[in-house]
C-alpha cells in the first residue's frame, strides 16, 4: 500500500469540507485513517484534521493527492514546490500545476509563500522569493514553474460562523419580499467593501438598459457606490441609445411602443459617437448628457466595453481584441470585494473566472440557469438572485442611498 499523511487546517465542519475530504478518499479507492482532530471552539478559531491516507498503486495516490489538495489538504513534510524551467515562450513544461481560485501558498526554500494575483487555470511562477499566477498566453522562456503535487497549499474559501449570510438566497429568489431581503443583503455587502477599502465591480448587460434599471445604476455610480464597470458594446449601445434618443433596441422606453424606423437607433447612436470621438468627447462637448456612460464619465469611474463577433459597429470605445480586453478586465477588478453581475452570462462567468474565490460574487439574472452557469464554471463562491434586473436595481439603489 501506498501511504501519505495529509492535514487540513479551517473551518472544516461548517463548510462541509470534513464529509468531502472523506468521501474523495473513498471515491478514489482509498483509505483513511484520522490521526488528529481538533474542533475549533469559537468563531474564529479553526479545526484541525492530520490522516493519513492509502492506496494501492501510486498512480492512485497521486490522484487522490490532486482531489484532496483542492479540499485544503496537503501532505506533511512534503518538501519544495517542485520547479521547471519554460523552454519557450506561451509553452508550460508538460506537468504543470494548474491553480485553483482558491488562496494557494508554495514552499520554496523552506518557506510557505503566498501565491498573488489568484486565480484559477493559471500556471504558478516563482521568481525572486515570490511567487504569482501567470496566464499561459504570458509563460516566457526561462520562467520557473511549479509541477505536480508537492510543495502546495490551497486554502480553500470556508463558511465562517459569524460572516454575513448567504442562506436567505440559497434556494434561489422568487417573491417580492425575498427580492427586497436580497437587495438589501447585497447592500450590506457593498457597505462592508466600502469599509474595508476593497472596490464594488459591476458586470453588466444591455438588459440594464431594457428593463429600466439605467436610473437607478446611473444614481449608484453617481453616488460613489461603483468603481469599475465591465460591460460589452451592447450595453454601452443602448444606453446611448436612450439617452440620445429615447429607445432601446428601437422600442420606445416612454411606452414600450415600436418607434417608426426605430431599427436604425442603435446605429444612430454609435454614429454619432464616432462624431464625437469618444464617449468621453461626447459628453465633454454635450452631445451625451445622461446614461450609465455618462455618469461613468462624470464620476471618473472606469469602464471597459469588450467587443464580440456579432457587435454592431463597434463604439469606438470598444475593445476588439480579446486578450487585450482580457487584460482590462483583470486589471479593473484587481482590489475588489464585491462584484454585481447584471443579466450577462457571457461576461460574468468570464469575470468569474479571473476572481480569487475570497470575492464575493451576486448574480442577478430573470434566468435561474445563468447564476447556476456561473457557479458551475468554477466562480462556486457566486450567489444568485432570481430577478427583474430592472426591479432589482431599483431597490438595491433605494437601499444604498439610505447608507449614505
């Protein structure tokens, strides 16, 4: 048989870590033996789990190991990260360690390092006595890279007794009682950001704008609750759309009617964007004088627009190139604590994938399937409210402005 004795340190019990570890041992055709346990006793103190596992072939161990790792377990005395040297730009040595969204630390000369930038399928590389998480598209020859199994730590993001609930949207949303308990939570959330310094990120879709939710987002940004707005062209679009001519997707918003010729809006709108220059050019020399962009520029909140196959135009704001709008949206949410997604699947499952697991993540979609997406895409940390965007903002926008 082959042995390995692995420890995990957390709040292993409230997050159900204990039972997974367990069963991932049995599923793995192993077995376990629990040498140590210690049940943390308050709040903040921690549990303890030392055992020692078996397998009958090392082929086995090693994919136990991989499984456990994930959990938070790691082996005792495991020694070094192991480290391989890149031979060629964009090219990963063969048996690289591919990282979770998870806190992960490497040992590397003795000492456990932090991991920064984490991130999830990403590649870990050290140099200097740090150690960060590097794309593979941004792999150079001669970095070192960590291999396999040994010398890693993943922590994983634990249920601690006294945080913030989450269990009011855990079996989704669906009356108007619930949507206004959630909207009031989420506030919670983003006071608790404001207070500790982190930023509120907020992922969009053009159904901002269909569902009437750009009032109370435009009031949010104004008011200093929105630092970074990540978005496609669309929804940029049919702001400006709305806010130059009074339509959306060509439908007026006064009274849902079909505008006459209305189809051609949308392009209207880019078209005189490209007048101007920018969408900053334009609401400097007042050609746009309210929206969501507007506010963003008044307020000197960033925003990235990132473009896709089937964008008309695109405003000239828009980034075209994936890996460069890749790069802008990673950038944005470097420092974030909470991020509001709003009815687009495509962009947050896509920001989902570049958030540590420590960020708190609310989904709010009409579409139960969507926040399930994004869960399931490895963002496990995300929440979803079932719900009219539009409605949703509004109270939300309600609520902040009476922490204000």
């Amino acid at each position: 048989m082959h042995q390995e004795v692995v420890e995990a340190q957390g709040h292993l019990i409230d997050s159900h870590l204990m039972e997974q570890i367990f069963d991932t041992v049995v599923e793995y055709a192993g077995r376990f033996e629990v040498e140590e346990f210690r049940i943390g006793r308050t709040n903040a103190e921690s549990s303890y789990l030392r055992m020692k596992v078996e397998t009958e072939q090392e082929p086995d161990m090693q994919q136990l190991i991989s499984q456990l790792l994930g959990l938070g377990c790691s082996p005792v005395d495991s020694g070094d990260a192991e480290l391989e040297t890149v031979e060629k730009d964009c090219c990963a040595p063969e048996e690289f360690y591919s990282t979770t969204n998870h806190k992960t630390l490497v040992r590397h000369r003795g000492q456990w390092i932090e991991v920064e930038n984490q991130r999830m399928d990403a590649m870990v590389v050290v140099t200097g006595g740090r150690a960060a998480c590097r794309r593979l598209r941004d792999l150079k020859k001669d970095d070192k890279v960590v291999v396999r199994m040994r010398g890693i730590r993943v922590v994983p993001e634990a249920k601690e007794r006294d945080r913030l609930a989450f269990a009011f949207m855990s079996n989704g949303v669906s009356s108007e009682r619930q949507v206004e308990t959630a909207a009031r939570q989420t506030a919670a959330l983003m006071e608790q950001a404001r207070a500790e310094g982190k930023k509120i990120v907020v992922v969009s879709g053009p159904v901002v704008v269909h569902t009437g939710g750009v009032k109370p987002l435009a009031q949010m940004i104004r008011s200093g609750w929105v630092d970074a707005l990540l978005c496609g062209n669309a929804l940029g679009v049919h702001d400006i759309e709305s806010a130059l001519l009074g339509t959306s997707l060509g439908v007026r918003q006064s009274d849902g009617r079909q505008e006459e010729h209305g189809h051609r809006n949308h392009m209207r709108a880019i078209n005189a964007i490209y007048h101007a220059g920018s969408i900053a050019k334009a609401v400097e020399n007042g050609k746009l004088q309210s929206g969501v962009m507007y506010e963003c520029v008044k307020a000197k909140v960033p925003f990235v627009l990132a473009g896709s196959l089937r964008d008309d135009g695109p405003l000239p704001d828009t980034i075209t190139d994936m890996n460069q709008a890749q790069d802008a949206y990673a950038e944005q949410v470097k420092g974030a604590g909470v991020v509001l997604c709003f009815g687009s699947m495509l962009h947050s499952i896509a920001t989902g994938n570049m958030l540590p697991s420590w960020v708190k993540v609310v989904c709010v979609d009409i579409n139960p399937a969507v926040a399930t997406k994004v869960s399931d895409r490895g963002t496990g940390q995300a929440i979803g409210i079932v719900a009219d965007v539009g409605q949703f903002l509004g109270l939300l926008a309600a609520t902040v402005a009476e922490k204000k």
